[in-house]
C-alpha cells in the first residue's frame, strides 16, 4: 500500500508518554468504505494506531478527513471496517454488535458534542444509565451515579432534568455518566463544541485531571486549541501525507 | 445472558414507564382506541347472551320439562288422540310428575254487543302447573269441580280486561256452549311472550273450563295436545320415547302425531345465538384489531421520534434485545392498561344498566378474559413491527452523526 493511500497519522512526539505502558488501543490497517450517494467514498485507508494506558491523546483533523469514522470505530459503534483492532487485549473487529454493546458499555464512556443527556430522565437517572444497562443492582448505580456527578460539583443537581441547567453542568453531567462503569478509555468527541470558551476551558480541565488521576482519555476534535489540552496529538487527514500540521 | 432476569425485566418495563409518561396524552388516546375495541367484544358478548338467555327464558316459561304430544291432523287417513289414548299414557308413560291433556274449541261471545270468537279449553287442574298459568284473581279450577264437570271457568287476562276492563272480577258469568259458567278466577301465563314462538293455545282471548264439563257438553272426540311435565330434565328424553311408544302401540302409525319436548327448540335457539354472537363477536374484534393498529402506529411515531435517545441507549451499553423488550413492553402497557379499561367499561356498563333496570344482566367470565387476553395479544403483535425497527436502528445515525 502506497502512502498515499494511507490515512497520513502524524505524531507528535511527547516525552511525558509512557512507552513502557500497556497498549490499550491497537489498530492495524484499518480500513471504511462507505456509499454515499451511490458513490463509494472511502474514509480510511490502512491506518494504523496505537494508544497505550493512560495517554491523553487528541485526534485532530477537519471535517471530511476520516476523523468520524475513526472515532466510531474506536468507540465500537462501527463494526464494518477492514483490519484488525485491539481494545484492551482483546481483538474486537469482528465481534457481533451485542457483544461490542456489551464491551462498549463496560470500557468505553462517551463525551458527546451535545450531550446526549435523555431529556426526560434526571441526571442521577442519567448518569446511572449505563450502570443499569451493565446489570449491575439498581441501588449501586444509583450510588455510583450520585458519586461521580458529585466529583463533577453537581451534588445539588441530581434531581434536576438537563434543561434545568447551564450546559457545562450538562456536560459535566455527561461526564459523569461517561465514568460511571469505571471504563478503560474515555471517548470525548468535540465536547467543548457546544460551549462558550470559559466553560470549554473548564470542561478540558476536567478532562485533564481524569487523566492525571489514571484514566485513557481520547479527544476527537477539529480545534487546534482543544487539541492542545491533550499530551498527543494524532492529526489525520484524507490521503495527503504533507497535509499541514498546526 | 448473565443479566438477572426479573430484576433486568423490571428494569425495562422502568424505561418502558420512563418512555410512555414522555408522550401522556397520545399514550390515553391510544388505550382509549384498545379499550374501545376491547369494550365491544365483551360487551357484544354480553348482548349475545343476554339475547340468548331471553328466548331460553321464554321458552323455558312454557312450562318446565315440558314433553307434549298432539295430532297433527295431516296424511291420508288423519288420526288424533282419541280419550283412550290419554288413559293409556296416564298409564304407561313413567318418569311424568304430571300430566294435563287439553281439548279446545272455538266460542262466539258477545262483548258490549260486539260477537268475539274466544278459544275454550278443557282442562284438569294440573293444566295450571304444567304450564306454568299464573292465577292473578280469584283461583284455579279444583280437582272437584273436575269430577264433577262443575260449569265454572277461568279467564285469560286479556279476555277479562276486554269483558271488564278489570282483572279483579265480582261475581261474573260467561256464557259457553249455551250455558250459564261461573268465573271462579283470572289466569295468565308465566312467560306472556311465550306465544311469539309457537301459537300457544292459553295465549289470547281464552277461557278455561274443567276437562269433564267440555266433554261432556261439546261431544269432542279427541284431545287436542297432551302436556307431560317429567320428573326433572334429564327424564325427558324418556317420557319423549314412552309417549311414542304407548302412541305408536294404539295406532296405525306415528306418522299423524308429534311428541315433542322443548329441548329441540333450546338446542336450536342455542345454535343460533352462537352463530349471531359469532357475527357479533367478529365485528367487534375489527375494533380491537383497529385499536391495533393504532398501537402499532403510535408505536412508530414514538420509535421515530425517539431516535436519538434510542441511539443514546444503544451507545451506552443497551443491548438490540433491551430496546426491542423495552418498546415491546411499551405496546404491551398501552394494549393491556386499554385491556383493563375497556374489560371495565364492556362488563362494567351493561352490569350498571341491568342493575338500574333490575335485568340481571349476564356477563361471561370467559368472554372477558378472552377479549382481555386478545387485546393485550394484539397489542404485543403490533408492537413487534416497531420494537423491531427501534432495536435495528443504525447507532451512528441515530446519535445523529450521519
């Protein structure tokens, strides 16, 4: 395979990277076409990708460069794509989309642009959701819930639906949510997209301090400043491999 | 699966709650249209039997156990129950709590100078038991006046209201075969209606006399019917084929005589009652597949429009099989919540009715499990369709990324 039609990954080297730690991530080849239109458009084209425990990794690139169809991937929400990819040690490209429903729920949390709080539900509701889907006893995730909704300074919110608050208590609430299983990787997909620059800076501090206490965090974004916060910058752009680097 | 089943099963039918309160009202109009549907099959049930229990009421009022026998009068050489033929059964037929054969004629009286034929029976007293008279003035004719063909008479209440415009008669007189009868009562019959299914000979402007006394006076040869009141229902049968036997052993033939019991008439008032409630019942069940249908249709908005929170689920860890019984368990509610109303309302409704017009009104306990079971079926049948298409759903576009 040509260079060119590698999806061009580049790394920005950073000394605080652990080399020694376990790879958490492993994507060989990894490759999506997709019709649309009746016209086949190819999103990645063999890429390669490693993450290891406890990186805080950025990946950056426009819209139209891959970038989507690499976090669907990552997060398990895509199951049609060529290659071969390793979460945690344990191969997943080919598994059936309940058994990745069922890893997506134990080791993956998502940070979504919007929220994707149900509106209807509180969010101690909310962020025990993924607890309950896991099975584990009502009354634990609930528990569980409340704790990590007070880390994120909500403690005197959990009754109230997401409308009732400012949209960096909801996304601190998503937050929440995202941690409530305890899972291996944290999967931010352009979570300050939706909010003013104060509340965006507060947001990726909270992002940043999961990281310090442990957890993988990866920031899908098209925002040179957001990708700043992080510690590792993967920048992929469709096909071009001197596609300019911020 | 690992999960804990009742407890993961409690857990959705939680969402399923969740997902139903979000939409209120349109989830009430739905179980409104279930419980319409379900309303009229128990209720069409209920109709049906009521129907059903009517002409058996009427039926029945013509005298209990009742087996009569007559000569039809037809055929070549026409035979008749002759006075012989009534001792021979009196005699022979077992099984019989009580026998009354009757002789009938016509009499033209005069009421208010008017001439009006009026039938004349002739009858023992047992006649009044048998087929259930009810004597609503004075009384009915004793064993003596019988035996001693006393020139008395009972009149129909039709017949007294005509001659009097009263049931409560003084002394009165009726003139008959020429003579002078004292009216000692008026009667009518149990049922009233019972004439509307076969001509009843007590029905109309009718007096009754002692059977000896019309004997006697009239030369009649022949009885016109013999009434047998067997011992209970299950003797019936017996006294039918006795009656027969003791028939057929005096005569040439039994092809000029009928020995009948009611039992026929009951079987073929049940058929029909069934094949109208089956009719009832089939357009009554269109209602209930509508209110389906409904379901099915409020199932798909919902599923539509609650794509992303389906979408949000799936992310989160929801397993396919978790969001098709969660919008399975939401049909079901719907149907079954519509299932309970409108097994109240079609029970409910008709028992209120009957209890204000003092008609007891029967409600079948199967018509309402059934309608019941049916629409909470049909709910989950047409709930299948959506859950489907909400547990299929394409993660990605339904988070909204495409």
């Amino acid at each position: 395979m040509s260079r060119r039609q590698t999806t061009a990954i580049r790394r920005i080297p950073d000394e605080r990277v652990d080399t020694t730690a376990q790879p958490l991530v492993e994507m060989h080849h990894i490759a999506k076409t997709y019709q649309r239109d009746g016209a086949a458009v190819t999103a990645l084209r063999g890429l390669d990708l490693m993450i290891r425990q406890g990186e805080f990794t950025a990946i950056m690139g426009r819209s139209g460069s891959g970038k989507s169809t690499l976090l669907h991937i990552l997060g398990l929400l895509d199951e049609e794509y060529e290659g071969t990819y390793q979460l945690d040690g344990q191969l997943v490209s080919g598994l059936s989309a309940d058994e990745l429903s069922r890893l997506r729920n134990r080791k993956i949390g998502f940070v979504f642009q919007s929220f994707h709080l149900l509106p209807q539900l509180t969010i101690l509701e909310n962020a025990a959701l993924p607890a309950l889907y896991a099975g584990k006893r009502p009354r634990d995730c609930r528990a569980a819930a409340r704790m990590h909704l007070e880390r994120m300074g909500l403690a005197e919110r959990l009754d109230h639906r997401p409308m009732e608050l400012s949209i960096g208590q909801r996304q601190r609430a998503a937050i929440a949510r995202a941690l409530v299983n305890e899972p291996r990787i944290v999967l931010a997909d352009e979570p300050t997209g939706a909010l003013d620059s104060r509340t965006a800076m507060e947001i990726l501090d909270i992002l940043r301090d999961l990281n310090r206490s442990g957890t993988t965090v990866i920031l899908v974004t098209h925002d040179h400043e957001v990708g700043e916060a992080a510690e590792r910058i993967i920048h992929i752009s469709d096909g071009t491999a001197d596609d300019g680097v911020a | 699966m690992e999960r804990p089943t009742t407890e993961w099963l409690s857990l959705l039918f939680r969402f399923a709650l969740d997902g139903l309160s979000g939409q209120r009202g349109r989830s009430l109009l739905t179980m409104l249209g279930m419980a319409i549907g379900t309303a009229s099959v128990v209720a069409v049930v209920s109709i049906g039997l009521l129907g059903r229990d009517y002409v058996i009421g009427l039926i029945e009022g013509v005298g209990s156990n009742l087996v009569f026998a007559y000569g039809t009068g037809g055929g070549v050489n026409p035979e008749e129950l002759a006075f012989e033929d009534v001792d021979a059964l009196r005699q022979r037929v077992p099984y019989v709590a009580a026998m009354a054969p009757v002789l009938s004629g016509n009499e033209l009286i005069s009421v208010k100078n008017q001439p009006e034929t009026i039938s004349v029976l002739g009858v023992t007293p047992e006649y009044a038991p048998v087929r259930n008279l009810v004597v609503v003035g004075g009384r009915f004719l004793t064993a003596a006046e019988d035996a001693g063909g006393a020139k008395v008479a009972v009149i129909s209440k039709e017949l007294a209201l005509k001659l009097y415009g009263t049931t409560r008669l003084g002394e009165e007189w009726i003139r008959i075969f020429g003579l002078r009868f004292q009216i000692v009562g008026v009667f009518r019959e149990g049922v009233e209606s019972a004439a509307a299914l076969q001509k009843s000979e007590a029905a109309g402007l009718v007096a009754i006399i002692p059977f000896s006394t019309f004997r006697n006076l009239s030369g009649v040869r022949f009885v016109d019917v013999v009434y047998f009141q067997a011992v209970n229902a299950m003797a019936v049968p017996a006294v039918v084929e006795a009656a027969s036997s003791v028939i057929a052993s005096r005569h040439r033939t039994l092809s000029s005589f009928k020995i009948e019991s009611l039992d026929q008439y009951l079987v073929l008032v049940q058929r029909i009652s069934d094949a109208v409630s089956a009719g009832l019942i089939a357009i009554a069940a269109v209602s209930l597949l509508v209110g389906g249908i409904g379901i099915m249709n409020i199932m798909l908005v919902t599923v539509t429009e609650r794509t992303q929170d389906i979408g949000i689920r799936l992310a989160l860890g929801a397993g396919r099989r978790d969001i098709l019984l969660q919008f399975l368990m939401e049909a079901g509610i719907l149907s079954l919540l519509g299932g309970i109303a409108g097994t109240l309302i079609g029970a409910g409704l008709p028992l209120y009715i009957g209890f204000l017009y003092g008609i007891e009104v029967p409600v079948s306990g199967i018509s309402v499990a059934v309608a019941f079971a049916v629409s909470v079926g049909v709910g989950l049948f047409f709930g299948i369709y959506p859950a489907r298409k909400a547990a299929n759903m394409n993660i990605i576009d339904a988070l909204g990324y495409a």
